[in-house]
C-alpha cells in the first residue's frame, strides 16, 4: 500500500533522523520496515492501528506528549483508525553512543 499520510523530515545527520507524521482520518504510512531504533513523540492524541504482515493488527491509543520507544526490525504500516486528525515525531536512532 502506498504512503498517504505526510512524512516531514525535520531533522537528519550521522546519528539520527526526525520525521513528523500528519495523518488525516484513514491516511497510512504504507508498509515498511524499521531499520533503527526509534522513539515516538505523539503530538495530540490519537488513535492508530500497525498492520504487520502476518495480518495481525495492534491498535495504540496515543497520548499527546506521552513518547514510546521501538526496536529496529519491525514491520507494519500504519493507519490513523481514529475520527480526528493526528501527528506525531518519529526520531529514529541510526547510531549507539560509544561510551
């Protein structure tokens, strides 16, 4: 499925990438897979649903401020399954600190 909610990089250099997500009611992020650790930073709350490629779904309930963290290697594409407009900032971790 393609990409129908908004990526926004807002920051990238050696270490990390900053993404902000806009996603209008039913828009996605098309399948993708995780190739860093990553944090999430939900900007207003929210409701989506990740669809992993085993059909499984995980619906999240996203508060507003309220960050997550994920490992690299997962799979999904995400949805806004909510009635309302939702964003938040995705900081993906493309190298460990030494030391």
């Amino acid at each position: 499925m393609t990409t129908t909610a908004r990526p926004s990089v807002q920051h990238e250099d050696d270490q990390v990438r900053v993404t902000r997500w806009d996603f209008e009611p039913g828009t996605r992020t098309g399948r993708h897979v995780h190739t860093h650790d990553y944090v999430v930073v939900p900007v207003v709350d929210g409701v989506i649903s990740a669809f992993a490629p085993d059909g499984s779904v995980t619906e999240s309930q996203l508060r507003a401020g309220e960050s997550y963290a994920r490992p690299a290697g997962g799979e999904h594409d995400v949805v806004n399954t909510g009635s309302a407009w939702l964003a938040f900032v995705e900081i993906e971790i493309k190298t460990a600190s030494v030391g």
